[in-house]
C-alpha cells in the first residue's frame, strides 16, 4: 500500500491526515477526557499535533501502521482518527486505535468507522488477527469493543508507565471471521 485510501461510510469520510489538520487534532488533544486512557498527556502546544501527525506519517511509509482522519461526509474537520498500528505482515495482524473529540460521543460515530476500517484491515491488508489494547475503566472503549465483536482475552499486568504509576491493560481481539477455512 503506497497510499492512504479514502473510506466512505453513510455519515464519514476517512481520510488521510494533513498538517493542516493539527489544529483540530491539538482541540481533542489537549482535553483530559480524551487521553486519560491514551498514552499520551493532554496537549499544550499545537506543536504536538504537528508532531503527532508526522508520527503517523512515518509509520505509514515504514508500513507499521496506517491512521486515518476521521471527517463528517457533510465537512472536512477531523473530530478523531482512527487506524492501525504494531502491523505485522508477515504475521497478518495489527492492533486497532482511535479517538474521537468528545461532542461526537455516543453517536455510533467510531462504531461506524471501525466497521469501515476493520472490513478494508481484513480485506486489503490481509489481517487475520485485529486486536486493542484499553486501560481498565474506559468503559465506553469497552463497549464499543465488545459490540463490534471483539472478545476479552486477558489483562497484560503493569503494560504502561502513565502519570508516575504502572498501569494495567486489558486486550480484547477480533479473528477474520470471513477467511476460508
């Protein structure tokens, strides 16, 4: 894959991030309810929406993960992204990541995008194994996992270092249920 497809959904466009993007990205970011179960802390700077962005660029062109910007069909403002990342292709699998601006909570926004990008995950990138990793307490993490089909395996003991403490994690994961047997 040479390039970020663009994905529609009846509400969506997923879309390749831009620079441009950042100040919408650094909106999100930099509110506590958005990375209190991410491993980054809350943005101060714009200049760390910039940088995020370039992170995910260059794990694109090292083909280790692929993120896209999640938009409205009807505007072109990110309100969250989504994606892959830790893709192993010789193993066919990756881990699924995402947030969204807290506005677009409990919309059936992520559900909507997630179902796009899982579909292209089994199909284009050849995925068998797609899993996600959540900190205990993100319920709404929980759910959205849990009605997309994934399944609990497990708790990974102290797998973050966030906030002067080790943190438990809990991994949830989604076999291709659509391969030939």
């Amino acid at each position: 894959m040479n390039k970020i497809p663009v994905i529609e959904t009846p509400r969506l466009r997923l879309r390749p991030l831009r620079m441009k993007d950042a100040s919408d990205v650094f909106h999100y970011f930099a509110q506590d309810e958005v990375t209190e179960y991410y491993d980054v802390e809350s943005f101060t700077e714009l200049e760390q929406a910039e940088k995020l962005i370039q992170f995910w660029h260059d794990r694109f062109h090292n083909q280790q993960a692929v993120r896209w910007g999640i938009t409205l069909r009807s505007q072109d403002r990110v309100i969250g992204t989504c994606g892959f990342h830790n893709w192993t292709q010789k193993h066919c699998k990756a881990e699924v990541g995402y947030e969204l601006s807290p506005e677009y909570w409990r919309q059936g926004i992520m559900a909507e995008a997630l179902h796009a990008i899982m579909h292209f995950g089994y199909g284009r990138m050849a995925l068998n194994r797609i899993a996600a990793i959540i900190l205990p307490g993100n319920t709404g993490s929980r759910r959205l996992l849990e009605k997309m089909g994934f399944y609990e395996e497990g708790t990974l003991k102290e797998y973050y270092y966030k906030k002067a403490s080790f943190r438990d994690a809990i991994i949830f994961s989604k076999l291709n249920a659509g391969k030939e047997a």
